[in-house]
C-alpha cells in the first residue's frame, strides 16, 4: 500500500468528521419555519398564493435584481406588509435610501421579524424572516443610520406596500 497515500486517509478521515460535526447544526434551511401553525403551508400551497418570483424570494430564500423594485424608490406614507401572509413589517418613516438597489429601513415593527445567520456567501450574514410565516425578507446589517445603525435591507417583492 502507498505509504503517503494511507498517511493522508489516516488524517483525512477525522477531519471530515470533525468538520461535519462542526457544520452541521448550520446548514441553512431553504425557508425558515412558520411560528403559527396556520401558516405552515406546503410548496404547493405557497407556491398557489404568490407569484413565482416571490415564491423564490420568500419560500426559497432567493434575492432580486438589485434597482428592480419600485418599491425602491416608494416614499409615500404607509406600511410594508409581508408578502407571503400579510403581516405589518415596517412603517414607511423607518425607511430610507442606502443606495443599494433594495428598500431599506432601519427598523421593523416590534416583533415582526425574526433572524438567523446563514452561509450562502461563505461570510456569515444575517438573514431576517417573517415571525409569522417564516417567509425571508432580506439581510439585515450594522451599516444603517442612527438610531439603530442597523439597515434591513429588504426584497422588494417580499412585500406588499398599504398606503395610509
Ligand atoms: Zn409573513
């Protein structure tokens, strides 16, 4: 037997494990899960509710072009609506322009949204989702303006803007 060979194998082998091991409890779900009950919906349900670039966005965790959303440059007054079970997500004095492409804001309503980090991008972000439906909004993260700093940066197609 190839003496290096064998050598490599015997070091390989935990590795992998201790690695899987390590991995594991990260890996990113496809959709987050719905906290009530009624809005556990199967693929086929969701995907019969939206259109299939939502359905990608909120059930599939995708993103949208960035500058494609009208609700980009929307500056009415009113609330941003979860897209996938109409939840209030956001009032529109907590949004303002990053110059991303995407709607964001700076706060959500109280309670509405829930987070978790993923690994798409190898880099760790946090990823924010619908506390009702589970359904992913966007990223959250620590560049936005006072007084949070924080910027929800959101996909437009995710929601549903209510005029007051
Ligand atoms: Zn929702």
């Amino acid at each position: 037997m190839n003496q290096f060979l064998s050598r490599r194998t015997f070091i390989l082998i935990p590795t992998m494990s201790i690695l899987k091991t390590f991995f594991k409890p990260m890996q990113v779900l496809a959709s987050s899960l719905a906290s009530k009950e009624e809005w556990n919906l199967s693929k086929e349900e969701w995907k019969s509710r939206l259109s299939p670039e939502s359905y990608y966005i909120l059930r599939e965790e995708g993103t949208e072009r960035a500058f494609s959303s009208e609700l980009n440059n929307e500056k009415r007054k009113g609330v941003f609506h979860c897209a996938g079970c109409d939840l209030p997500l956001f009032l529109s004095d907590k949004k303002f322009d990053s110059g991303t492409g995407w709607p964001s804001f700076w706060d959500p309503i109280q309670g509405s949204v829930e987070t978790k980090v993923d690994f798409k991008l190898i880099v760790p972000r946090t990823e924010y989702h619908c506390s009702r439906c589970g359904g992913h909004q966007g990223h959250v993260f620590n560049d936005g303006p006072l007084p949070t700093g924080k910027r929800y940066c959101n996909n437009g197609l995710a929601l549903r803007f209510v005029l007051d």
